[in-house]
C-alpha cells in the first residue's frame, strides 16, 4: 500500500509539473491577449464617456430652451393681459415695454 501512496504522489506532482509547463508556456501569449482586451474596452469606456457627455450636454440645452419657451409663452400672456388693461393707452405703458424687452431678450437666447 506505501508504494501505491508513492506511485499517486509522483503522479499528482508529475501532473502539477505539467501543468506548471503549460501554463509558463501560454502565459505570455495569454497575458498579451489580456492586455490587448483591457486597452480596447479601456478605449470603449473612453468613447462611451464622451458620447454621454455630449449626449447630457445636448439634452440640457434643449431642456433650457424648453423653459425658455414655456416663459416666453408666459410672458406673451402677461402681455395680452397688460394690453386688453391699458386700453387705448397700450404704446405708452411701462409694463408692456418691459413685457416687450423680455420677450426679445428669451427669443436671442432661444436662438443660441
């Protein structure tokens, strides 16, 4: 029974020594694939995060322009309001200009 404890562990190291020689032989091409795969991914990840920064860059400015469209319709009801209440005197109201100047002033930033 002793030689068959032998014989198993020369096996067992035999294959440990075998393996230990596959793996030193396909390691350096196995670890050039490995880096070859980080840099690409790596170069991914990149390209990934610059797409979604102009992405968020793009929808917060159409989100802006959004509002500024909501406050320009705003501002053009004030200002149906403030002309049905000066009557006749329209041209010369204070608060319409003022409604005129920021109208004029969201319709540049809209164009932007």
């Amino acid at each position: 029974m002793a030689k068959k404890k032998k014989k198993k562990k020369k096996r067992v190291a035999s294959q440990k020594d075998k393996l230990q020689k596959l793996i030193e032989k396909a390691w350096p091409k196995t670890k050039k694939e490995m880096d070859k795969a980080v840099k690409s991914t790596k170069e991914a990840i990149r390209r990934g995060e610059i797409y979604l920064a102009k992405l968020s860059k793009k929808g917060a400015k159409e989100a802006q322009k959004l509002s500024l469209g909501l406050q320009k319709e705003r501002l053009h009801y004030d200002l149906g309001k403030a002309v049905v209440n000066a009557g006749t005197k329209w041209k010369t109201d204070k608060k319409i200009g003022a409604l005129l100047r920021e109208i004029k002033k969201i319709n540049s930033q809209i164009k932007k």
